[in-house]
C-alpha cells in the first residue's frame, strides 16, 4: 500500500507542476490553483507514505521519476527540446531509481 500511495503523490506532483507551467508564471488562476491543490496534496500523500517508507528511499523516487516524467511530458505536450543529453540524464535517473528499488526498502 505505501508504494501505491508513492506512486499516487508522484502522479499529483507532476500534475502540479504541469499546471505550473500551464499557470504561465501564475498569471492564469486556475491552472495557479489547480498546481497549489496538486502540490498539496502531493506532499500530504508523501507525508504518509513516510511513515512506513524510509525518507531517502521515498524523496528521492518521489523526486526522481516526477523529473523523468516531467522531462518527458516537456517534450511531449510542450514541444520541448530534445537531445541525447537529455534522454541520457532521464536515462540516470531511472536507473538510480530502479538501485534505490532494489537495494533501499521499505521498514
């Protein structure tokens, strides 16, 4: 269950931030509101996952696959640019998440 939960706070931090970029520096409301709400209730999740999840084992998957997710949404809906360097840094990171998986842990 905490891993579902991870995977939940994950999904609504990079909706948070989606809307972030949407907000267009938070001059339109409701994509500014709709990334606060996100942001909130991303943290209130990873909050509780915290509690049965080491910190470093859960911040730095939370953090890690919401910046490959994020990379990716970039180049797919915001026509971001795309290079080997980028996909090589993406690349990292899922492979730092896959070590953390598989050697950090649950308590």
């Amino acid at each position: 269950m905490p891993w579902l939960l991870l995977l939940l706070a994950i999904v609504l931090e990079v909706s948070g931030t989606t809307c972030l970029r949407i907000s267009q520096g938070f001059t339109r409301l409701w994509p500014s509101l709709a990334a606060a709400a996100f942001y909130l209730a991303s943290l209130g999740a990873l909050a509780l996952v915290l509690k049965r999840i080491e910190v470093g084992v859960a911040y730095a998957i939370w953090a890690g696959v919401g910046t490959a997710l994020i990379a990716l949404i970039g180049i797919a809906l915001f026509k971001e640019g795309v290079s080997p360097v980028k996909f090589l840094g993406v690349g990292l990171v899922i492979a730092g998440v896959v070590l953390l998986n598989l050697y950090g842990g649950a308590r």
